[in-house]
C-alpha cells in the first residue's frame, strides 16, 4: 500500500517535469475544472466581506510578529502542552524526525497507523520510511485514500487529488476494494470510502496528525478539514503523535478569529471549515491519552535569517496562490517535484533544501503578480522568486570557471557585438541568413535546432524581416532625393 511521494532529491528540472503534464489534455481539464469552482466559490466570498483586506493585513502582521519572535512563543507552548500532559519532541531535520516518531510507535507496539492528512510527513518521506520499518499507514483524507490506493502522487496542497476525476476515482477504488458494480456516483464512491476506513477507525489505536496552527498561550493544536475524518482520528484512538513545523504557532487563542476566517476562505471558499478541532493535552477517560508533538524545523530555521526569504514562513497553506497561478493550471503540482507545488512551492522548496535539488524552481513563474494579490498573509512571493533567481545564479557561476561560464561568455559575445554598428549590422545580416533556413512560408519559425529549441517547444518565434529600419529608412530617403 506504499503511496508515491514527491521528493525534490530525484525530482528532474521544472521544464523537463512540465513537459509530459503539457502533453495530457486529460490531467490539465481536471485541474482548470477544479480551480475554476474554488476559485469560483472563494471570489464570491471573499466579496461579501468588506474588511477582506483589512484582515489580510491583520493576518500578515500576525504570521510576521510571530516569526520575529519565534523562539519565545515556541518554548510558551512547549512548557503549555507540558502541563497540560503532552509531551513535546523537538526535531532538527527529517531524519530525526521520523526518528523520534518510529520510536514512539515502537513503545506502543503499533503495526498500523492511521493519518490525517498532513504534508508535513510527505515533507519528510514518513510513509515510505515507516512502511520499510514494519508499520502500515492508513490515509484518511478521502483524497489521500485515492492517492495511496492509486499510487498517485499529491498535485495540490488543499486537494491532493485535484488532477484526478471521478471515472478515475471509480476505478481505483473499484480495483483495489474489489468493488466490481461500484458506479461513479459521487455518494457512492464515499460511501465506499467510509466503509473502508470504518472498521480502521475502530480498531486501530495509534494516529498521526498533521497541525494547521499552534497555539502558545495554551499549547492547544488545531485542525481544520472538511470531511470529518479527522476528527475521528483525534477522538477514537489511545495514542495521538503530532507531527508540526515550528512556524505554524500562533500567540493566543483569540489569533484563530483571524487565521480560520482567512485559511476557509482562500482554500475552500467556505465560510468556516466544516470542521475545526483544537484539542489540549490530555483528558483522563476522554480521547487520547498519550500524546506528543514533534515540532519539526528541517531548514525553516535557516529561512528564517533572511528577512526577505522569512516572509515564506507566513504561508497557512490554502492554496490560493496556486489556483491564480497561469503556470500551475497548465501544469499541475506534479511538475514542481515536491509536495509543495505551486507558487508557494517553488520558493518554499528550494529554501528547505537550500537550493540543491531545486534550482529551476524560482523559474517556474511568469511573475504576473497573482499569487501576491491572492495570498490571505501578504506574502510577496514575486518578490521572493526574484531573490532566489540571484542566488542560483551564483551558485552557477561558482560551478563554472569564469572563462568556462556560459552566462559570463554570453555577456561578452554581446558586449563585443553591440560596441560598434558594423559589427551589429554584420551580426543582423548572419542571423537573417542562418534563421532564414527555419523560417516558414508563413514568416514563423516553429523549430530550432540545440538551445534554440528550449524556445520553439513551447512558443513560435517571427522570422527576421528582409529589411531592417535602418536599411528601410536608408531606401526611403533614397526614394524621396
């Protein structure tokens, strides 16, 4: 039952992920039929409050105070959770991470998992890692079931299954539930799934849960979803592991007023999510009664010494960057290679991996702006991307010799062109020759050859004219002495 996950290590570059996704009409109908209803439904909402973007600044100036001063607010809730009987682990990397969390299933002798939804344990492969230890996981998330039946990968942060239809769905579920009369009515196929998950939710004792916010003024976690599943798993099973990135705290009780109305809004474009659930340590006959957080920093602490780059933390994934984004919904998530896709994901992932794996990120965008007017926390991720370009443009130069930098020999080339008119002139007669072999009938160039082709896969270029202004002006004033 292993389910794929996106990892950024093996992932190859944007363009050549994005290519196969251009390429199937079906996988992008579903995802511009998908964001068109959220975004649908959130523009009609977000319109009926008259103080939306006084909220959004509110929200901003929030997420932005709690960064600056991360460290407190951290260790409040820690000492909060404590005496309200939790048990906080902290975890500087992935590895460490599904460490702590494999030990802690070990001393409950679990053999079986079942999960709400959270990409922050997609974020450090934990499936995988705890399916090779001997430990099942069960996704309860109607989307995370149809992926790790399907072996699909996640393509959205709000709806993983976002790419993925109904006669799509039917088969999966038909296939590995053995359900041959199973139809693709949308009831049906949930019921199905809640058969499924039923007698999981009853027997199985140990849950992970992911965290959409910390509050440090109580050391309360909070989880919002739309379906219900969650919050059986918060209530049925003895012992409860929550796995959360150091940035989703929050100061006080009273921030969720703010946060819930901006998270369903920009997500779901829903009012209130059908389901928020805070819970506080432990309550001796009433839900879990053991119960751990491991707050995981896994790169976030090194994001957070850049005051431009620290702003990305703001994030309270909803999505409403992805579904403005023009890239996104001819891609889809699975070309950005990680579980972030997406706008946010293309500046949040090579940050987390300090760049390594995920250098044509900070490329994957036209920088329209969209995402920035969208974002509920004001994050300026144009801004963001723009910065990440200069670094990886570095980090080029220092991999090559300056003699040996295409970049650097680029420059020069042009430099030693445009000097003098004769040369610029020379190079206009050459390029109107040597382009004059692509160019059709119609005056469009529709194929190069080597690195002219990255242009032409995706875009025609307009032949060179027979004249340039210079030779035009020149015959015209010859005409007129």
């Amino acid at each position: 039952m292993s389910q794929v996950i996106l990892d950024p290590r093996f992932a190859p570059p944007f363009p050549q992920a994005a290519l196969p996704m251009l390429r199937n009409p079906q996988l992008r109908k579903n995802v511009a039929h998908a964001i068109d209803v959220i975004q649908g439904k959130r523009a009609k909402l977000v319109a009926e409050k008259t103080d939306w973007q006084e909220l959004r600044s509110a929200a901003a100036d929030l997420r932005m105070h709690v960064l600056e001063n991360l460290g407190a607010y951290l260790e409040q809730f820690e000492a909060n959770c404590t005496a309200a009987g939790g048990t906080v682990h902290w975890a500087a990397d992935a590895e460490e991470a599904r460490t702590i969390i494999l030990d802690l299933l070990r001393q409950e002798n679990a053999t079986e998992v079942i999960k709400i939804k959270t990409m922050t344990s997609a974020e450090i492969q934990l499936n995988p890692f705890l399916e090779a230890a001997g430990i099942r996981t069960y996704e309860t998330d109607l989307a995370e079931i149809i992926l790790q039946l399907g072996n699909g990968e996640p393509s959205h942060i709000v709806v993983p299954a976002l790419h993925v239809n109904r006669s799509q769905v039917r088969e999966i579920f038909a296939r590995r539930m053995g359900l041959k009369d199973l139809s693709d009515n949308p009831q049906e196929l949930t019921n199905a799934a809640r058969h499924y998950l039923r007698q999981k939710f009853l027997t199985i004792p140990t849950a992970i849960s992911g965290a959409n916010f910390l509050v440090a003024e109580t050391g309360a976690v909070s989880v919002v979803e739309s379906e219900g599943n969650g919050r059986m798993c918060l209530t049925l099973p003895r012992t409860m592991i929550t796995l959360a990135g150091i940035e989703k705290v929050l100061p006080r009780f009273q921030d969720l007023e703010v946060m819930l109305q901006m998270l369903a809004r920009s997500a779901t474009g829903e009012r209130m999510n059908p389901y928020t659930s805070l819970w506080t340590g432990v309550t001796p006959g009433d839900g879990p009664q053991r119960f751990h957080v491991v707050l995981l920093d896994n790169g976030r602490s090194s994001i957070l010494s850049s005051p431009k780059q620290r702003q990305t933390l703001k994030c309270i994934r909803c999505a409403a960057c992805m579904n403005a984004c023009p890239v996104y919904r001819q891609t889809g998530g699975h070309a950005y290679g990680s579980v972030y896709p997406g706008p946010i994901g293309a500046i949040l992932t090579p940050q987390l991996t300090e760049m390594h794996f995920a250098k044509s990120l900070p490329y994957a965008s036209s920088l329209c702006g969209a995402c920035y007017e969208v974002c509920p926390v004001k994050i300026n991720i144009p801004e963001v991307l723009i910065e990440l370009r200069a670094q990886v443009t570095d980090i080029e130069r220092k991999e090559f010799s300056r003699f040996f930098d295409p970049m650097y020999l680029g420059l020069r080339v042009a430099n030693l062109i445009f000097a003098k008119a004769w040369t610029f002139h020379l190079a206009q007669w050459f390029g109107r020759i040597g382009l004059g072999l692509f160019t059709r009938k119609d005056g469009w160039i529709h194929s190069l050859p080597s690195v002219g082709g990255k242009w032409t896969q995706t875009r025609d270029l307009r032949g060179l004219p027979s004249q340039n202004f210079h030779e035009w002006w020149a015959a015209r004033s010859k005409e007129a002495k």
